[in-house]
C-alpha cells in the first residue's frame, strides 16, 4: 500500500485517469459518433489527455478544496 503522505498524489491519479476516460470517450463519440474503429480513436485522444490530465488535478485539487472549505458553512455558523 501507499503511504498516506501520499494522498493528494494517489487522489490526482485517479481522479485524472477517470474524468478523462469518461470525458474523452463522450467528446470523441459527439465529434465522430460511433464509427469504425471507434475504440481506438478514443484511446490515442485519452492517453495524451490523461497525461496534462494528471499535473493539472495536482495543481488544482488543492485550490478547490479550499474554495470548498470557503462555500461551505462552518459548525459556528449553521
């Protein structure tokens, strides 16, 4: 198992692989539709998204954690 130092890290990596999964998957079926060789036009878009992906959760997690942390009410406040 992976240390929980490591949280963000580990959050970001799956965080990225499925969002742009699911995501590349739909924008490649609107701009093609399911054609010929449908699988494979999907996976060569994934992987290069999935690479800026990937860096791009590790910066932003943290930013909307805390902008969540201001949304959302505190215990003293409710």
């Amino acid at each position: 198992m992976i240390h929980p130092k490591y949280q963000g890290v580990v959050f970001a990596f799956y965080m990225s692989f499925l969002m742009s999964f699911i995501m590349s998957f739909f924008i490649t079926m609107i701009n093609l539709g399911l054609v010929e060789h449908f699988v494979m036009r999907w996976l060569s878009a994934w992987i290069p998204t999935w690479a800026i992906a990937f860096p791009i959760v590790v910066v932003v997690a943290p930013i909307v954690k805390r902008l969540v942390a201001k949304t959302l009410k505190t215990p003293e406040s409710v």
